[in-house]
C-alpha cells in the first residue's frame, strides 16, 4: 500500500515538474525571440585559398596552432607523405580552425573586389617543403638589387591531392556559393608579397576533377591568333586582370604591381612560362579565362581602354630574375622570389612571415 502511495505522488511530482518546465517554455517563447526563416541569405564563405607551407608537418602544425608574437592560421593542414615528422600510417587532413570561424591566413589581400579576405574565406595549407639557395657570389649591399636565388618547388603528391579534392567537396557542399574563380592560390590574392602555392601546384589537374578554373584551349589559340595580329593595350589587360579577381591599379604602365600580378597569374595558369611580362600567349589565356567566366565583359575589355589616357613606357629597370627549378623533366621557369626558404630556425621566421594575417 505504501509502495502505491509512494509511486503514486512520484509520478504526481514529475507531471508538475513537466508542466512548470512547458509553462517556462511557452514563457520564453511568448516574450522571448521568434524564429522565422528567411530566405535572403547566403553563406559568409566565397572563397577558397590554398597555400604551401615551407615547412615539415611538425614545424607547420606548430606554427598554425601555437601562439606566437606573430600568430598566424589555417583552417586545414593537409600533411605530405615520407615526412619524417608525420607519425601516421595514412595521410588525414586536419582540422584546424571551425569554418564558421576566423582563420589568419589571407593577410592583406585582394580578390574580385572583396578585401580583409579572412573574412570570408576558407584556408588550406598543404605541407610542401619548398626552399631556396641566395647567391653568396654576389654581394647584396654593393648593389640595388639583392642578391638572386635559387628555388626549388617539389611535386605535390597523389595522396594530398585526394585529400584536397574531398576535401573541397565537402566545403562545396557547405558553401554552394562559391564560384570556380573564387578557388585560389594566396599569390593570387596578396600578389606583391606571396608567391604559393608555387608554380608546381596542379592547378588543370584540380579543375578537371572538378574544382577550380581553367581555359579551354580552343578559345586560347582564337584570342593567340587575334592577339598577334594586333597587340592588346596595357590598360586592357589590367582590365582584363582586375575584372578577373586580381587587386590590380589599371595604370598603363608596367610597374611593379603589375609585374607582381602577372606573376601570380602565370603561375597559376602559365607555370611553363613566367616571365612577368604581358606576353602574347599570357594575354591570350586571360581572355580566354574571360571568355568563358565572365563574357558579358568581354566587350568593353576588348574595346581600346578609358580607364588611362595616354600609355607609357615603364623606365624601370627590370629586376634580376631567378630560376625555379621544380624537378628533372619541369620546364625552366624564371620569377622573382619574395619569401627565401632557409634551414632551421630562418625557414620559421619565414613561414611566420608569409603567412601573417
């Protein structure tokens, strides 16, 4: 009988504590926030970068997640193979900062009108240890110019790629907004200061698997063949850059900004050949990344430009290039380098350097 009474009052208990708790609820809701769904949104994240890192996959983790007097971020790190450092029997990708969260990768930066890109971009380091050799032959402090480098891009391998690959399904799945234009290498979007991924990074490989831009080929050999005919002004080209993404002052000249963002754009879609000029052939890919990306601007970049009057010649002298050398069968490539890669505790201070956002 007790037995009874006691579950009896128990059960009377919880039903009062469930009614106040629905009460409470009902409260909140009334006087409290309303949830209705708008359908006038989009996702914060419009861009994509991807780095290289310099450094082993130890160094690399460390710096991307240690504080530091120059504290820098990514949201991924995807390490490489036959890395001493990496104690794992398969590659992962690793985590680093939430998506919806603030990654210090970008830096100053520019791209398709959008600064402060940390804002609104999703940042990949893959571990790719690229490094440089200074001349010691030539003495930099007797001269303008300081002393050239020898560079070496190793190959990014078949398994990192895999990763990046799923990877950046998985963030296109989250992200639909993101266009094709908007997957980029850090020297796209900081020109002047950033030279990675480097020229080795496979950006056609990445667009045929489907992430990521590139021309066809068909369009490039039309606008080659019309282009050696008649040459297309500076002015249109740094058009035909900015209208493409690139932080670029539309001067009519060929100044260093220029020089820096045609850079970027040769090793992106030019890696045979960068020479920092606006070669035919570089012009002709261009247009034809337009062509195909954004034609209702061919016209007006095809017509002579109104955004200078008058041309000139640069008089700078142009600077001493310095040889890339990726591997036995690359072709050679010549570029200015901004960041040299140095052992030990430089190549740190280096990779700090690069990457501060």
């Amino acid at each position: 009988m007790l037995s009874h009474l006691f579950i009896a009052r128990f059960n009377t208990a919880i039903r009062g504590i469930v009614a106040t708790a629905l009460a409470v609820l009902a409260g909140c809701t009334a006087s409290g926030i309303v949830t209705e769904t708008s359908q006038n949104f989009n996702s914060r994240i419009s861009i994509v970068v991807i780095h290289h890192t310099t450094a082993n996959f130890s160094d690399s983790l460390n710096t991307l997640t240690k504080p530091s007097s120059r504290p820098v971020s990514s949201h991924y790190l995807i390490p490489e193979p036959d890395d001493s450092t990496y104690d794992k029997s398969r590659l992962k990708v690793y985590a680093l900062v939430p998506e919806g969260e603030r990654a210090w990768h970008a830096g100053v930066s520019h791209w398709s009108g959008k600064i402060g890109l940390n804002d609104q971009s999703i940042g990949i380091e893959l571990v790719n240890q690229t490094y440089c050799h200074t001349s010691t032959e030539l003495d930099g402090a007797t001269t303008e110019q300081p002393p050239p480098r020898l560079c070496f891009f190793p190959d990014f391998t078949d398994p990192q790629l895999e990763l990046l690959v799923g990877l950046l399904g998985d963030i296109q799945e989250r992200h639909p907004d993101i266009r094709p234009t908007d997957i980029v290498g850090h020297a796209d979007i900081a020109p002047d200061r950033k030279i990675d991924p480097g020229p080795r990074f496979p950006w056609q490989r990445l667009y045929r698997l489907g992430y990521g831009a590139w021309y066809d080929d068909e369009t490039v050999i039309r606008y080659w063949e019309q282009f050696t005919q008649q040459a297309v002004s500076l002015c249109n080209v740094q058009s035909a850059l900015q209208a493409y993404g690139y932080g670029i002052e539309i001067s009519g000249v060929l100044d260093e900004q220029t020089r820096n963002v045609l850079r970027a754009f040769q090793m992106h879609f030019r890696p045979s050949k960068v020479s920092r000029e606006p070669t035919t052939d570089t012009v002709a890919i261009l247009y034809a990344l337009i062509d195909k990306y954004y034609p209702e601007r061919l016209d007006e970049l095809l017509q002579p430009s109104a955004a200078c009057s008058g041309e000139e010649e640069s008089d700078e002298e142009s600077e001493p290039e310095t040889e890339l050398l990726a591997s036995e069968n690359s072709a050679d490539l010549t570029i200015s380098v901004d960041c040299a890669v140095y052992d030990g505790a430089g190549l740190k201070k280096c990779f700090l350097q690069r990457n501060t956002g």
